[in-house]
C-alpha cells in the first residue's frame, strides 16, 4: 500500500511540474494573453471546484458494491486565455436581441473529461481543430525574436547593450512547441453536469490497476445555444449549436467557439473504504 501510494504522490509531482512550468513559458510568450495558475486550497475557487465535482457526481454512479466510492480531487488549475474569452463573449452577444430567445444564449457550466496529455493544447486553442489563428494571435514572433537577442556592445541608447548590431539566438517558443506536441482533441465531445461522465463509467465498474490513475477534468462554460434531443429522429427546425442525449444526460457542442475551458481538476477514482487494504 506505501509503494503504491507513493507512485501516485509521483504522478501528481510529474503532472503538477509539467504544467507548472508550461504555465510560466505560456505567461511569458503570450505576454499574459493566456495563463494557468494553480490554485491553492485557501483559493475560494479551489474548494467552489472540488466541491462542485463532489456534488455533482450521478446518483448511483458509484452505488452496488464497486471498487470506487466518489472523487479525489488532489489539485486544480485556473486558465485565463483572453483570446478564447473574447471569442466566448462575442458569440454570446451576436445572439442578444430584443427579441432574442433566452434559451439561445444559454451558459451552462459543464464538466468534460480532458486526456493529460492534451492539456497545454486545451489551455492555448480550447477545443479548436484548427490552431492556426489562435497560434498567430497569441504569439508575436517579432517581440519574441526582439526578446531572444544576444546582447551586443552598451551604446549611448543602449547602456545594456541592446543597441547596435547583435546576434540573434534561435527563437525556441516553449509553449507553443508543447501545444504542438500535444496530443489533439476529439470533437464534438461529451458534456454533462455530472463530473462522472460515462466515458468513465467502466473503469469504475470493473476497477483494475489502470482505473485508479490520474485523470484530468476539465470545467467548462458553454453556450449550449440550440439544442437537438439525440433520440429524437426528426432533424427538422435550425441547425442545432448542440446534440443533447436525454439517455446519457450529456451535451455535445458542435461548435468549438462556444466552449471556453475555465478550470482543470486533477483527480483519481478514490476507492472504496473496504477496497482500500
């Protein structure tokens, strides 16, 4: 049980230092148009998080005797991307009329389940496919180049030695190269209020040594906008901003500007009490 304990303590350590110092690359080149920030437990949003994902749990996702009893939140992140914000609002606001139906400019916060190796991809694009734009919004290679500079001789303009002729070094941008490395998110992709989303239900089923791993969640706000009940066969109305599946009781957007990624929790499956030794 140590050992075992201790391997997580790991996994947690390795998760939180990769993004702790992807977090710092992401400040810097973006000039603070996008940052993750660790929250810490007296953080009013850290306990709103985790007890959200307590709370929210669906009834009877745990119940018969199962390996797993709840949720173990073990940390949560802040993002804060301007670009994705603004992209967010003005889609909320293109739909405000006098006329408007409320239910068009809907907001709902919405759990989605993130694999950990997608994350730095998540925090910079969101859920788009196609980073291209974003990429050039949120990273200026000129000020980046300027940044990089090798300093040269001190001048009368430039006593720190920024004047004159100076050699450039290559210009590595961290965040971006680990956005690009990251790996790409499926979408359309599952939705729901419930932090336990049925991609996960199997796991905490049946159990076994994979189930008990670390796991990302991400907390959304979404514009759930026009919405088309999955079982229901008739396709006539608008075309829809979302899928809706009565059965499941989860959403799928269809458009990515619609989702913005608020926070990221780390979490395991926490086992049940009688499944602990």
């Amino acid at each position: 049980v140590a050992e075992a304990e201790r391997l997580k303590a790991i996994d947690v350590l390795e998760l939180r230092n990769r993004l702790a110092a992807f977090a710092l690359h992401c400040d810097h080149e973006t000039r603070g148009a996008a940052r993750l920030r660790r929250l810490t437990p007296r953080d009013a949003q850290y306990a709103r998080c985790r007890r959200a994902a307590a709370e929210n749990a669906r009834r009877g996702f745990f119940a018969g005797g199962g390996p797993f009893a709840g949720l173990d939140v073990v940390d949560v992140f802040k993002i804060e991307n301007r670009c994705l914000l603004d992209a967010f609002q003005r889609e909320v606001e293109r739909r405000k009329t006098p006329r408007s139906d409320e239910k068009k400019i809907a907001v709902k916060g919405l759990f989605c389940d993130v694999p950990a190796a997608s994350v730095e991809r998540l925090v910079l694009y969101g859920l788009r496919g196609d980073a291209a734009p974003l990429e050039r919004t949120l990273f200026d290679d000129a000020w980046l180049a300027d940044q990089s500079r090798t300093p040269g001789a001190p001048t009368a303009a430039s006593p720190g030695g920024f004047g004159g002729t100076v050699e450039r070094k290559p210009t590595e941008v961290k965040a971006r190269r680990a956005a690009r490395d990251a790996a790409s998110l499926e979408f359309p992709r599952a939705f729901s209020r419930y932090s336990t989303l049925e991609s996960v239900r199997g796991d905490a089923r049946k159990g076994g040594e994979r189930a008990g791993r670390l796991r990302v969640l991400a907390l959304c706000r979404v514009l759930v906008g026009a919405v088309r009940v999955e079982e229901d066969a008739s396709t006539d109305g608008p075309e829809p901003d979302a899928l809706y599946s009565s059965v499941r009781e989860e959403y799928r957007p269809l458009k990515p500007e619609n989702v913005l990624p608020e926070f990221l929790l780390l979490y395991r499956l926490a086992p049940a009490k009688d499944k602990t030794h």
